[in-house]
C-alpha cells in the first residue's frame, strides 16, 4: 500500500523523528494521511494533537481513517474524545461503534456502553458478535435482564445466538443476573462450545446448587478434547467448596458434604497432574476448599507450598483461622500483609465482629482510615454491626453520615444495619425514619425495628409493627418470633403471647431453640412456670439460653430450691454456664432466702467454672444477706469485692440497711455511692429514710437540703401489672 507517494516499507523504515515532521508539514493530504498510517502502524508517540490535526485536515475522509483514529484514542484512554469524533463523523461504521462501546466497557461505564448500543441500533447499524459480547457484558454487569433478553432476541434473529463467542456473553450474563436455568439453556445451544462456555456454565449450574452436575463437566470437557485449564479447575473446586458450607444430602442432581469432599481430593489429584500445583488461582481454590471441609492442616499445607501467595491467598487463610475461631493468629497474618487488599481488611474487621470482638473491629477500622483506605458497603455495614453490639451511639452516626456522602445509606444492607444500630441505642424515632426512607425492606430490617420496639419495652408497638410485618407478606424467621414472644411477656395480657405459641407450632419452629426458649421466658414472666417446664422438658435441643431462662423462671417465681435443682442438672451435660447462669441462681436464691447457697454459689464462680464475678452478682449476694439482717457479714463482702466498685452493689447494701434501720452503716454505703456519683438520687432518698426509720429526724431534714441544694432530683417509679391467665 502506498500513502501519498511513500511505502508502508519506506515509513517503517524512516526515524521517527522525520515521520513527525512529515505529518506537520504544508499539504493536507499527505500530512493527514502519513500521519494516519503512522498511528495505524503505532510509529507515532501518544500524541492526541497529531491525531486530531490528522484526522481534521484529511478532505476526503472514509471509514478507515475514521477507525484509526478511534482505535488510537481508545487505546490511549482518550475515550471522551472517541466518543465525540464517533457521533460527529457521518463515516462511521459498525466497527467504528464497536470499538467506542468495547472501550467504554473495558473503562467499567458500563450504563454508557448501553446508551452508545441503543444510539447504534436508532441509526440502524446490526450489532456483530463483537458488539453483543461487550452490550452482554454491560448488561451482566449493570442486571439488566430485559435489556439482556433483547439482545438475545436479536442474536437469534441474525443468526449469532449459536456462535461461540456470542454465546458465551449470553450465558454470562444470564448466570450475573442470576438466571442460571437460562445460561445453561444457552449453553446447550452453542454449536462449537469452547472451555470458556464449559467454565461459564459451571457458574451457572454452582449458582442454582446443582454442584454434583458442575462437577461432571470437567470429564465430558476431556471427552470433547477440550483442555482443562486452570480456571476450569478453579470453578469446579469452588462447586465442592460449595457442597461443603452446606451438609445436608438433597437429592435431584444436588451433592452431599461427603461426595463434595471425595471429588474435591480427586481434582487436587487432577491438578498434580496437569502441573497446576503452583498455580496461585488453583491454590487458593484448594486451600479454600480444605478449609470448608474443616482439614485446616491440609489447607495451611498447601499454602506454604505456593511459590507465591498473594493477597487472595492471605485472605483464604485469614478467613480461616477467623472461622475455627482463632482471631489472633488471623490478625499476625493479616500484619504480615504487605498491602492488604480492601477485601482482607474487611475479612479481619468482620471476623472481629463476628466473635463479638467489637473493641478490636473498631480499632481495626479506625487503623484502616487513617491508611486513607476507603471503605466500601460491606466495611460499613460490619462497623455498624459492632457499634450496635457495644451501643456506640455517636461512631455509629459518624458511619451513617460517611455511608450518606459516599450515596450509599440507600442500600439494603447497610439502611438495616443502621435501623438496628438506632434502636439498640434507643433512638427508635431516628431508626423509624431511616425505615421508613427505606426504598426495599427485608426481613432483617423488620426484625431490628421490632427488637428495638420490644427492648426499649414498648411492646404494644412491638406487636402492631409485627401484624404489618405479616400483612406486607413478608414472612417471620425464628428470630422474629423469638423476639415477638419476648415482647409479649411485657404485655398485660397473655393472649397474644399464646396466639404466637399457636403460629410457631403451626409452622413447625416450635421445636427451634431460640423460638422454645422466649416461650419458656414468656411463661415465666407471666407466673406460669409450670408450663414454661413443660416446654423445657420437651425441647429436642437445649442450649444455655434455655436453661438460663428456666433458672431464671424459677428465680422471677422465688423458687430458689428447682432453680438450684436445675443447675445442678446443668452440670451433668456439656453446657456450661455463664455469668448469665449465675446471675439468675444468685437471683433465685435472694429471693427464696438461701443466703447460704447463694455464698457458696458465689465463691465457686471462678474458682470451680472459671466465671469472674460481677458486681451485679456481688448485688444478688448482698441483697440476699441483707434481707437476712446480716449487714456486718454484707458490708465485709463488699469490701472484699475484688471487681471495681459498682453503685448496684451499694444501693443494695443500703437498701437493706433501711428495712433493718442501721444507720451506722447505711451512712457508710451512702457516703461510698455520694462520693462516686453526688448527684445519685437513690442515696440521698434511701439515707433519708433510714434516718427517719429510727427517727433521727434533723438527719434526715440535713439529707433532703443536701440533695436540694445539689439540685438533685427523686426519680419517679411506675409498675406494671400481668394477669397470670391473660
């Protein structure tokens, strides 16, 4: 091909020096065209002036020239401009609109790529195959379905939708708009299906669960001669991992764990054989896989075989040891990192969060700002899951405002988060606002409003938020009813606890742990404590929550001897108890006057259990002697308390020294509560009654101008009552 007189040869051969400034000399022609071909052949530097001046001074422009130029544009990342000079130029073709759609693809403007394609098909132009892998590829990414399902029309209808290539984006895009009955449908179609095809099709068949028929590709790959390479592996190694998060053995095609595992050694065998045992991809497959199946030695065995581990590999291993429950050494792992990866900071912050280690997920993610990481929806949504759990109010709020500029407190995931966040804080008219801003609202964000109504004890609006729950059509989890029944034992009547113990039953979670404990709590609370036994006796499952809600049934009903009964066939079984165990014992004991059983229960916390007392344990042992008139033997306690000081325990000493009038000593539990806090009302008011009980009246005439002169105010009491039969 000759250009103005020269030959491809003659310009290859020329300096490129020269060749610049024989595009920018006088004559139109032959600037334009040797330029254009210099870029053509890129003998050009990444100049964007000379590809306009070119292109500009050409009289007679054509579609090659046009391309040219919008190839070097696209190439160099000036893709506005290609834009611009595709929609100006009348020369264009479908090449010319493929190149500019591909590019914006390539660049993630995605919604872009999709109004370039609708333009292209306004003026008439027939997508190629090049065209419908890139529009598939936008619509995949984007989940447009429709758009997606048009393009597959039209494939079918110029005769691509059966081409390889062609096929191979639609499939894809079915399985990204989770549709994977269609992508295999598809797939099923493609008349020369390559390992891509096989590869998009495993996706598929993982993402509907069929596992076992994902698994079987890799052989009828090997019969149609296809080379299995090391993505194919990879997804047939991440359909095991599949089969293991999940034990059950179902049938129709689905896989069990224990097949899961078997075919999973026989791929890490394949992969030996086809040498792709140092590849990181396949690794990290095969560590992940170990690990589902709980082999954590084979696992960790395999990633210090890698040549290389990179930041996917420290995060397979990190989610590991978070997972089996050793956050230490998935910390030193994650300090060892070079650069960590959004995704391994997130992995740390929400491993923290799930181990209830929500100081540390906090630290973690304060550490993660001021590196000038930016966190993304699943970073925010794990630290509102730990401001909730240490009700850390104000970070909580500085996390919704960050969620609302980065224009993502919208989001499903992170608006439920922030609805819980405010009502364990107790700002229910803030976590109502975010609801009902809310655009979408699942089951999560039901429950969090209703726990929230139900812990701050507005139980009535509890239940009417329920009933809408239910009349939205969204179905109650266990959680739901768990909480539901927990706020219906607050309520003055039974009846709508009972009608809940009715749908539970009719559902079939009665059965449930967490359902059978809140009813076991609810019967309680209500005085019937021999159904709440009953329900107890008859659990197929027990965990400590329920036999610290029967402890505590008895303990509410003063039943101080089956509460002490109970626990003691808590010891005989592999539950151990807690703080919360021991609270309700210590409990049972007070009110049932075993002082001496409470004592003993006392001392034998940490040294038998290994549990540290409290101060409100250190309260229920004080209040027990102080009902007993043992105020020597409760002062004594309390001095010895080795927790820090805790205005429970002293109220409850002081208290007692009221109902036995000694005086002497209630000074001195009120001089320790005024010295920790000279604004609490529950010392002035308990001192001054003492005083008037052995009619010390000018004390108690100093105590009540003390504590007006303090400003200090008498809170005001309110009861409840609950009929025993609703």
């Amino acid at each position: 091909m000759a250009v103005s007189g020269f030959r491809a040869s003659q310009l290859t051969a020329l300096p490129q020096a020269s060749i610049v400034k024989a595009s920018l000399l006088p004559g139109k022609i032959i600037r334009g065209e040797v330029a254009i071909h210099c870029l053509s052949r890129g003998l050009l530097p990444s100049d964007r002036l000379v590809s306009m001046r070119a292109f500009s001074e050409i009289p007679r422009r054509n579609a090659y020239f046009l391309n040219t130029v919008l190839s070097y544009r696209c190439q160099s990342g000036d893709i506005r401009s290609a834009r611009k000079l595709l929609e100006e130029t009348p020369e264009r073709n479908a090449i010319s609109w493929n190149m500019v759609i591909s590019a914006l693809v390539r660049n993630g403007s995605l919604g872009e790529a999709l109004d370039l394609y609708c333009a292209m098909r306004r003026e008439g132009f027939l997508p190629t195959q090049f065209t419908f892998a890139s529009v598939l590829s936008s619509c995949g990414g984007l989940g447009s379905m429709e758009l997606g399902e048009g393009c597959h029309g039209l494939a079918i209808k110029v005769d691509l939708s059966v081409d390889t290539y062609v096929g191979n984006a639609l499939a894809g895009m079915y399985v990204k708009c989770k549709d994977p009955s269609a992508a295999a449908k598809v797939f099923e179609g493609i008349t020369l299906p390559n390992i891509v095809s096989f590869t998009v099709l495993m996706g598929a068949l993982e993402q509907d669960g069929c596992a076992t028929e994902a698994m079987r590709l890799l052989p009828k790959m090997a019969n149609m001669g296809i080379q299995v390479d090391a993505v194919a592996v990879s997804s047939a190694l991440v359909a095991c991992t599949r089969s293991g998060e999940d034990g059950e053995v179902v049938s129709s095609g689905r896989i069990t764990r224990a097949s899961g595992y078997t075919f999973g050694r026989q791929l890490h065998a394949l992969v030996i054989k086809l040498g792709y045992g140092s590849n990181v991809r396949v690794g990290n497959s095969l560590i992940d896989m170990y690990a589902k199946y709980d082999y954590i030695d084979e696992a960790l065995e395999i990633f210090r075989a890698l040549p290389e581990a990179d930041v996917v590999s420290f995060n397979v291993l990190i989610a590991i040891y978070m997972r089996i429950g050793d956050p230490t050494t998935a910390r030193r792992l994650f300090d060892e990192m070079g650069n960590p990866s959004l995704a391994s900071w997130n992995t740390v912050i929400s491993g923290y969060s799930r181990h209830e280690l929500y100081d540390e997920a906090i630290d973690l993610f304060r550490t993660m700002q001021q590196s000038n990481v930016r966190p993304n929806r699943a970073t925010f949504a794990v630290i509102l899951s730990s401001c909730s759990g240490k009700r850390l109010l104000h970070l909580g709020q500085q996390v919704h405002a960050a969620s609302t500029r980065m224009t993502l407190h919208l989001d499903l995931f992170l608006a439920s988060g922030l609805v819980d966040l405010y009502s364990k804080c107790g700002r229910l008219d803030t976590a109502r606002r975010v609801f009902d801003r809310m655009m979408e609202r699942d089951i999560v964000s039901w429950n969090s409003m209703i726990s929230g109504l139900s812990l701050s004890s507005r139980s009535g609006e509890a239940v009417e938020f329920f009933k809408q729950m239910r009349e939205k059509g969204i179905v109650p989890t266990e959680y739901s009813y768990a909480t539901i029944i927990s706020a219906c034992a607050r309520l003055p009547s039974l009846s709508w606890g009972r009608q809940m113990h009715a749908q539970v039953a009719k559902n079939g979670l009665a059965g449930d742990v967490f359902v059978g404990s809140a009813l076991i709590g609810m019967y309680a609370k209500c005085g019937i404590v021999e159904e709440a036994r009953l329900l107890f006796d008859h659990m197929p499952v027990r965990n400590i929550v329920s036999w610290n809600e029967m402890i505590l049934g008895y303990a509410r009903n003063s039943d101080g001897g089956s509460a002490l009964e109970l626990f003691r066939s808590l010891l005989g079984t592999k539950e151990n108890p807690n703080g919360v165990t021991f609270l309700a014992l210590l409990t049972a004991c007070s009110h049932s006057g075993l002082v001496d059983e409470g004592l003993g229960i006392l001392h034998s916390m940490e040294r038998e259990h290994g549990v540290e007392p409290l101060p409100d344990h250190y309260a229920c042992v004080a209040d027990a002697l102080g009902r007993a008139g043992r105020l020597e033997d409760t002062r004594s306690l309390l001095v010895a308390m080795p927790c820090e000081e805790d205005p429970v325990v002293w109220e409850a000493f002081l208290s007692a020294c009221r109902v036995h009038g000694d005086a002497e000593l209630g000074s001195l539990a009120a001089e320790r509560l005024i010295r920790r806090d000279r604004r609490s009302p529950a010392a002035y008011v308990l001192l001054s009654g003492i005083y008037a009980s052995v009619g010390r009246w000018d004390r108690a005439s100093a105590v009540r101008g003390l504590m007006n002169e303090r400003g200090v105010g008498k809170d005001r009491g309110c009861s409840w009552t609950e009929g025993r039969n609703g």
